[in-house]
C-alpha cells in the first residue's frame, strides 16, 4: 500500500534531502585519483553525525542469512560494480568511474540520493553511459508531469537506454520513500508484467519515490562478489546509476535531493 505524504511531511522529507545533497558535495569534491573511498566515506559519516542524521546504509540487514550487515555509511561501487559496494582503501585512478549512494533519515524522515563520479578523464564511451543514466532519470523526472501511472514511464525508460545501445538492470528497483528508506511501491525502471498489473501505481500528489536507474554497458546480467554485497556485471563492463528523491505535489514533481533554493539558503544561513 502506497503511502501519500502530506506537503508538511514533504517538507520535512527535504530536510533529509537536503543533507544527502551536502553529501554528493563532499564527495564531489574530494573525488580524483589517489583518494581512497574509505576517506570519501568517513567524510560523509563526519556530515550526518554533525547534522544529527543517521546513515541509512550503515548496519543495514544482508539478505542472505547470518551474513554480515552493510559495514559503511555509502555505497562506493566503481566500475563494474553496479550497486552495493563496499568502501576500500585502494586508491582511485585516473579513468575509473565511482557510482557513489547514500542516504539519511533526518528528524524521522529519509533522504536518499545517488551519483556516479568520473574520476579523472574518462573514456567517451563510458562519459556516454554516464550522459544516458542521468539522461534516462532526468526523463523520468519529466514523464511524472504528463504520464498517470509509472507503467507508462517505466517503458519509456527502457526504450531510451536501449536507443542508446546500453542495458537497463532489472535486478534491482527504485522504492518509496518517507520515515523509512524503502517502502510501497517498488520503482522499477523497465516494463514488466507485474508492473503492469498489480505492481503499477498512480503519479499523483503526496507520492515520494526513490527513481534509481542502473544502466550497463554491456549485458544487463550482474553477479555477486564473495563479500555478499558488491554487485558487478556479469561481463565486468561498466555500470552507472543515478538517484533522486522525488515528491509528487499539485504542481508536479519536486526533487527532494538537490541544491537549496535561495530562500532555502537564507533559512540556512540563520
């Protein structure tokens, strides 16, 4: 069952969306070769513990039985890696590519938000799988003021990744979002059967989702590494994933997890 939010449980939601912001800043900034993504981690552990925030990631469940929790505060997946990776202490080089994920629950409401970083200069072909994964979520973005169900965006995602000559993973979804990090519904980014019967769900004022395409360059296919965390693809060809925190309002979609305003600036200036 979906959760409608009412427009001052959105705003609180932007708080939290707020500091998931700062994060990508930190980690924008300190983001080249040599740095390692345990530093990255540890800085943006240092934000939320000052902001009073509890990272999300950090202690989460595994899936698999009597396996360990997720250790860290972000998910740090380079490459290959498509989603949950670990942070280590090998430094970055020159070319690779850094899908960075993380999020916070604020004042009892969640954030969530996710980048992948070019470090250094990149290949054209993996700069094109960037452009089509942030592509692909700004579209969805865009789709939410016209389309009524997410059946109909969803499809439409799909279709703009294979005209890009790249694959969309279907072994992981987006989710809503409110006092916890997942809830009702599921956020596919492809067309499926469920999707369009009882998995579809309306686009309609007080709905906040997590939208995070996963896109590869290679197969759609993904592994998992002994670690029982870290997903790679299957052919070990790059992977790029973007997210944001998106409410539905009357006036349309609102990101959650992006730069204040600048009336939003002065509030945090007091």
């Amino acid at each position: 069952m979906v959760n409608l939010k009412s427009m001052r449980e959105i705003g609180l939601m932007r708080r939290a969306g707020l500091a998931v912001w700062q994060a990508h800043q930190i980690a924008a900034q300190m983001v080249r070769p040599g740095v390692t993504t345990v530093e990255i981690d540890d800085a943006i552990a240092d934000h939320f513990a000052q902001l009073g925030a509890e990272p999300l990631f950090k202690n989460y469940p595994n899936s698999i039985r009597n396996k360990p929790a997720f250790p860290a505060v972000c998910c740090m997946s380079v490459n290959e890696a498509v989603v949950h990776g670990i942070p280590t202490n090998k430094p970055l080089v020159e070319g690779d590519i850094l899908s960075l994920d993380t999020g916070c629950r604020l004042n009892g409401w969640c954030g969530d938000a996710a980048f992948t970083y070019p470090v250094g200069a990149i290949s054209p072909q993996v700069q094109r799988l960037l452009d089509a994964t942030h592509g692909v979520l700004k579209l969805s973005i865009e789709l939410m003021n016209s389309k009524s169900y997410w059946s109909a965006i969803a499809r439409e995602m799909a279709t703009y990744i294979g005209d890009h000559g790249f694959s969309t993973v279907e072994c992981f979804v987006g989710h809503g979002i409110g006092r916890e990090m997942h809830e009702e519904p599921q956020v596919p980014n492809f067309a499926s059967r469920s999707l369009r019967g009882s998995g579809d769900f309306r686009i309609e004022p007080g709905l906040v989702i997590a939208v995070e395409p996963m896109v590869n360059m290679g197969t759609k296919r993904v592994k998992m590494l002994a670690d029982t965390w870290t997903q790679v693809t299957a052919d070990g060809k790059p992977s790029a994933h973007f997210e944001h925190t998106v409410a539905i309002t009357s006036d349309g979609p609102v990101l959650l997890t992006v730069a204040p305003t600048p009336a939003e600036m002065e509030n945090m200036a007091v």
